[in-house]
C-alpha cells in the first residue's frame, strides 16, 4: 500500500536526519510525504470521541465561517487545535473547511477585490499558523441539484440561500484568490506546502452568463492540490421523482449528473483526473411517494408534495436559513447512516433492492410510503474501483460521524489504497 509505506518512510527519515534536514523533504511538484488518498471531513458540532486515523489520510475540518470582513467564526479553537495535535502525533494532516451551506453568505464579496483578497488570504494564512494547520478547504457550497431552478452558492448563483451574495464576475475572482493564497502560504511555508482544496458541485463552475464553463483556465490545477467533486444531494424532495442520491451510471428522470458524468466533465474542461477527488456520502434521502415500489428498477417514483418533507432521522433539524427575518423551517430528508443501519436494514418493514443502473441501494417502506436512497459498502466499493480505474487522486467523504461504530463505510473504502 503506497501510502502506508510513504508515511512509515517519513517516520523512518525523521528519525534519521536532524529535524531542520527534514523539512526540507519536498517531494517534486511540491508534493509533501502526506499522503492524501483517503479524506474525512468531520464536523466541528460532532467530532468523533476516536478517529480512526490508521484508516485515513486527511482531515477537513469543517467549518470555519467569515463574516463579511473576512473573520472566521463559528468553530471551536481548542477543539481544532485538539484535533490537529492527534492527528500529528499520527502522521496523519489536517486542513480547516472554510465556508459550507450555511456558511457562504459573504464569500463573493471577500474575492471581488484585490484589497479585499488581499485580506482574506492574510486571515488564511495566519490561520494556519494559529492552529498549525496543514491546509486550507475552499467550501464555498455546491449547486443544490434537487432543486430544479434552486442552486447551492458555488459560484455565480442566484440562488441557493436567499441572502448568499453572488456576482457574474465570481469565478474568475475565486480564482485570482485562490491563486493569490496558494502564493502566500508558500511565501509563509517555503518548506512545507499546505494543502489548497476546494469542494465543488457536480457541474462545473459557472461563468458570466450562470452556464458551466466547457473549458477552464490551466491555473485552477495548478493553484489547487485538488478538487473534491461532491457527487452527492442529487435527488431530494424537491425533484418530481425520487432517484438515486449519489448514483454511479444511468440518470434518472430528473436527469441529474452521475459520478461518471461528473468526473469525466471536470476532466474534460482541463482538471486532470489526479487533480480530481471523488467525494461520497455517508448518508442518504427519504421522502414520502404516491405509489409502491416493488422491484429493484423501481426507484422511480412520483413524489408526495401533498406533505411537507419529514423527519428523516434524530440528526435531521428543523431549520430555516441563516438569513436576517428568516422564519420558514423545515427538515432535509437527510437520513445517515448509522440510522439507516438501525433503523432500516435491521427493520423489515423495509424492503431493500439494490439497482444495477446507478450501483446503489434503495429501500421502500410499504406502511409509510415512504422512500430512501442511499450508499452501502457494495456502492462505495464500485465508486472505489470507479476512481481507481480513472486514477484519480482519492476519495472524500461526508462525514466521518456518520458512519456506526464499526465503520462499516469507512471499511468499504479501504481499498482505495491497494494499487491493483
């Protein structure tokens, strides 16, 4: 397993050479020792009491919200820096999740300048040196695909939450940041190259006119390590249908990308497939429907908009959006899956099928009409072998709480380590 045997190197090394003649140790192309095939973002709400670091590379810690001056917020200092020590004492990295769903109202404001990207980057920087990060996760949201007119925040969208700024000119501007940041940490960190990802829809980044680009400019693949495509919410309550909410091959009615889509269209407009993480769930989606469903290409089926959406699990709030004045609430729909585990596959008021179309399972529970999509071990397997087969640089998942204490999921994508 090349990475294991990368990181017991780096001990050996460390060991062997004084502390000032190893952190020189950069690898060509600015590569570092850290290996990075494997990343967990866990949640600064609910970190887990162990992690399970000799099953993983990289932790995105998220998340970190700026304010309109650039401020971050909204996490625990001395949670990170706890979280950051553990994971150095095992070899293993950590970068701070700038933004999230509920965290990027002002993030086209703090690109649209240089003054202004000027200070971002700084407030950045000084991040990493405050809490000793190994790098910094651009999450500026993603396009809520369910939502047929309706997209997450990333970038040039008028939509998504309702008080999200946005402007024609984001993309480009994201872009002089990022390359801007990438300049400062390495200025700050000559020997030691922190980590540059970003989190990304499904589609491809927008341009002027609120379209996804066909081509994208070389710079995004070298100003970015990576690029984590979260090939996941693609089917909710708000589509006609239900669907699969991470699905492999074959779109469905809604006619929402898929992982094959997704990969193939970052790569085409110039993001090479090394540069390209493939992000998965470690949760799913149920909604209420109209009609049974009773065979394994059955996962079709018409929505009940006649109800509002339900309760998914424990973990499913009820929540408006973090805007000034906003009262409506309602639940995601989003079920994890340690309550799948419990509640579903152990209950046999669902019936469970597992489609050969989009590679993932699906469960249908008669009494309740209701519907759920979700990722097993014998999908997340399949988007291993997916990304092992494309090379690309690794797997990402949301989130590592998510997973039951057995880490059944986190299991399932272990051999994404094994070179085949």
């Amino acid at each position: 397993m090349y990475c294991q045997s990368l990181q017991v190197f780096s001990l050996l090394l460390v060991f062997i050479v004084t502390t000032a003649l190893a952190d020189l140790l950069v690898l060509p192309d600015g590569q570092t020792t850290k290996c990075h095939k494997l990343t967990a973002y866990i949640a600064d709400w609910e970190v887990p009491k162990s992690i399970p670091w000799n099953k993983l590379d990289h932790i995105n810690y998220a998340f970190a919200v700026p304010d309109g001056q650039g401020k971050l917020s909204q996490f625990s200092p001395n949670q990170l820096k706890s979280v950051v020590s553990d994971a150095h004492n095992n070899n293993k990295s950590v970068s701070l999740s700038v933004g999230g769903w509920t965290g990027s109202l002002y993030f086209s404001s703090l690109v649209s300048t240089e003054e202004s990207r000027q200070k971002f980057a700084n407030t950045l920087v000084q991040t990493c040196v405050d809490y000793n990060l190994d790098g910094v996760d651009i999450d500026w949201g993603k396009k809520d695909l369910s939502k047929q007119n309706e997209q997450w925040e990333y970038p040039n969208s008028a939509n998504g939450i309702s008080c999200n700024e946005n402007n024609s000119q984001d993309t480009p501007n994201l872009l002089k940041f990022v390359q801007l940041l990438r300049s400062k940490l390495d200025d700050k960190f000559p020997h030691n190259r922190k980590r540059l990802t970003a989190a990304v829809s499904a589609l491809v980044f927008n341009n002027e006119n609120k379209q996804p680009y066909e081509s994208l400019d070389p710079a995004w693949s070298t100003a970015f390590d990576a690029l984590q495509i979260m090939v996941y919410d693609l089917n909710k309550y708000h589509g006609n249908y239900t669907s699969a909410n991470a699905p492999l091959f074959h779109t469905g009615p809604n006619h929402e990308p898929t992982v094959d889509i997704a990969i193939q269209q970052w790569n085409k407009t110039g993001i090479p497939f090394e540069r390209i993480i493939l992000g998965v769930p470690f949760f799913g989606y149920t909604t209420l429907v109209t009609e049974s469903s009773d065979n394994d290409n059955s996962q079709y089926l018409l929505i009940d908009h006649s109800h509002p959406q339900i309760q998914a699990d424990q973990h499913d709030s009820y929540a408006s959006e973090p805007c000034p004045g906003a009262t409506e609430k309602s639940y995601s729909g989003e079920m994890q899956w340690r309550s799948i585990k419990q509640s579903v596959l152990n209950n046999n008021s669902w019936r469970k099928y597992y489609s050969s179309d989009t590679r993932t399972p699906f469960a249908y529970n008669d009494q309740q009409k209701q519907f759920l999509s979700f990722d097993n071990p014998q999908s997340l397997k399949a988007k291993v072998d997916y990304a092992k087969k494309y090379k690309l640089g690794g797997i990402m998942f949301w989130s590592l709480e998510m997973d039951d204490e057995e880490h059944t999921l986190l299991n399932a994508l272990q051999d994404i380590y094994n070179d085949d």
